[in-house]
C-alpha cells in the first residue's frame, strides 16, 4: 500500500474538518442552556426582560463565535488546502 505524500494530507486534513465542526456542539447547547435560563428568568421578573434579553443575546453571540471559528477553519482546510503546498 504506497500512499502518495498528497492523498495523506487530504486524508488527515479530511479527519481535522470532522473534528473541527464538533466545536460546533459546544455553541449549539450552550445557547439553548442560556435561552432557557433567560426565558426562566424572564418568567420570574417579566418587568426585566429587555435586561435579560440584552445580557442572553450579547452572551450568545460571544458563544457563537467559536462554532464560526471552526466553520471558518474547516472552510480553509476544505478549500485552499493549505497543508499541501510544503509538498
């Protein structure tokens, strides 16, 4: 089995975008965990809730930039193949 230098990379770089969109769970729940604690708390002090809103979306949006990292990252690796020009 002679495995050409370039089908390697593709392959390894194949596995890194799987593991990189996994980083995509970690937003997806922690979004939902806070949605669901702010709409907890809104029931609590409905005369809060554009506080709460604020605090939830501006958390979120933060959250959220680690599933477009990795998005951002696989995009790379699918498309410009950066590993294989020090071939």
């Amino acid at each position: 089995m002679n495995i050409s230098n370039e089908a390697f990379v593709l392959g390894c770089s194949a596995i890194g975008i799987g593991i990189a969109m996994i980083a995509g769970l970690g937003p997806g729940i922690g979004q939902g965990f806070a949605a669901g604690k702010a709409a907890e708390a809104v029931g609590r002090q409905p005369e809060a809730k554009s506080d709460i809103m604020q605090v939830m979306l501006l958390g979120q949006a933060v959250a959220e930039t680690t599933g477009i990292y990795s998005l951002v990252i696989s995009l790379i690796m699918l498309f410009v193949r950066p590993l294989l020009a020090g071939l």
